[in-house]
C-alpha cells in the first residue's frame, strides 16, 4: 500500500494522491484503507515514518569532513535520482499538516543519528569543544536544499563536496561553539565598565575593565 502511495505520489502529484487511487493501484478494497489511514495524511505519516524506521546509520570515515561528503552524497543522490520521492514528500508536506509534523519527525531523527559525526570529531580534536552539531549538520546540509530543492538549480556535482568543506572550515574556526557572554570594553580610559554583555560565539570571555583593552 505504501509502495503505491509513493508510486502515485511522484507520477501524479500531491492533488491526484487520493485514497482511492491509491487502493485501485495497490489493488486494495478502499475501506479497508479508511479504516487504517482514514485519509491522505495518514498515508503520508506512514511512507515517513517508515523511512525513518530503516536503521540508517552515519558513515565513520575518520575524519569529520570524509564524513559530512559521504552524508552530502547521500542526500544529492536521493534529490537527483531517477524517482524523486524525496522532493515529492517534501512538496507534500507543504499542503498536509500531518506529512508536515512527520516530516519534520524524520529530520529531527536523521540529524540526531548524525550528531555522533561531530562528537567524534570534537574528541579526535578536529574542532572546537562545544560545536553544536545541530548547527553545524543543518548548515552542511542546506545548500544541498537550497540550490536543488528551492531554486531548483542544475545538478552540480561538485556541491555535496563544497559545502561539506566549506563547513569543516568554518567549524574548525568555532563558527558552530556555543555562545559565551563577554562584557563591552570601555572604549574611553576613564570610562566605567559596561554592565551590558554581549555574546560572541567561540570566545573566552573578556574581563569588564580597562586592562582588557
């Protein structure tokens, strides 16, 4: 039944996905497919959750920037391939709310596998302690979207590739750290310490007084 949903979904589109063309293609009774799915979103929340059910795993290639081409990869596959389901969910989940908050359960799954790319790179020393691997996997990620899914750019081969390197380097120089505080310098000598603090990330902070100028 989920194999049809996908079938038809990508051959006709989110408004011709309804269940009854659904049910004749997979040559199901169509009440048995109310009474499970009730309608189109259940449909949809299935195909996703059973996505995220497949024991998908994060590559280990020993360093972080191996590992960030190898998921970039993957994603340029499933964006570019021959049987776009990927887009068509995501076109879906735009017009269903509950294919949105599946959607958005199965991102929220996929970057929490991921997480142990940055771990392992924090503890091989690769970057800074405290990188954010939320931060850091969703920036590697988006340009993949952006330029594939949004503009719908040609396929550019080289785009896994550059934007995982670009985001090594960025994490490298604590762009994805968390937030520390650091009070303003006084920018006169005689100037008294500003009590307001400002946040810069993947800094040590600075003392309020005028020997930190």
């Amino acid at each position: 039944m989920l194999d049809a949903v996908r079938a038809h979904l990508v051959e006709y589109g989110y408004d011709a996905l309804a269940v009854d063309a659904v049910a004749d293609r997979a040559g199901v009774h169509r009440t048995t497919v109310y009474r499970r799915w009730r309608d189109v979103g259940g449909l949809l929340a299935d195909v996703l959750a059973e996505a995220a059910d497949d024991g998908w795993r994060p590559p280990d290639t020993g360093s972080l920037e191996g590992d960030l081409i190898a998921v970039n990869r993957e994603v340029f596959a499933a964006l570019t391939g021959g049987s776009p389901i990927t887009i068509a969910l995501i076109a879906a989940s735009f017009r269903s709310p509950q294919a949105a908050e599946a959607l958005r359960a199965f991102w929220t799954d996929r970057y929490a596998r991921c997480a142990v790319l940055v771990r392992r790179a924090v503890e091989r020393g690769d970057i800074p302690a405290g990188s954010v691997a939320h931060r850091l996997l969703v920036a590697a990620t988006a340009p993949l979207y952006h330029e594939l899914v949004l503009m719908r750019s040609p396929a550019d081969g080289q785009l896994a590739e550059r934007a995982a390197r670009d985001v090594v380097a960025a994490a490298r120089a604590g762009v994805f750290t968390e937030s520390v505080p650091i009070c303003a310098v006084p920018s006169e000598p005689d100037a008294e310490p500003a009590k307001d603090c400002s946040l810069r990330s993947g800094q040590p902070p600075l003392r309020c007084s005028r020997e930190a100028r």
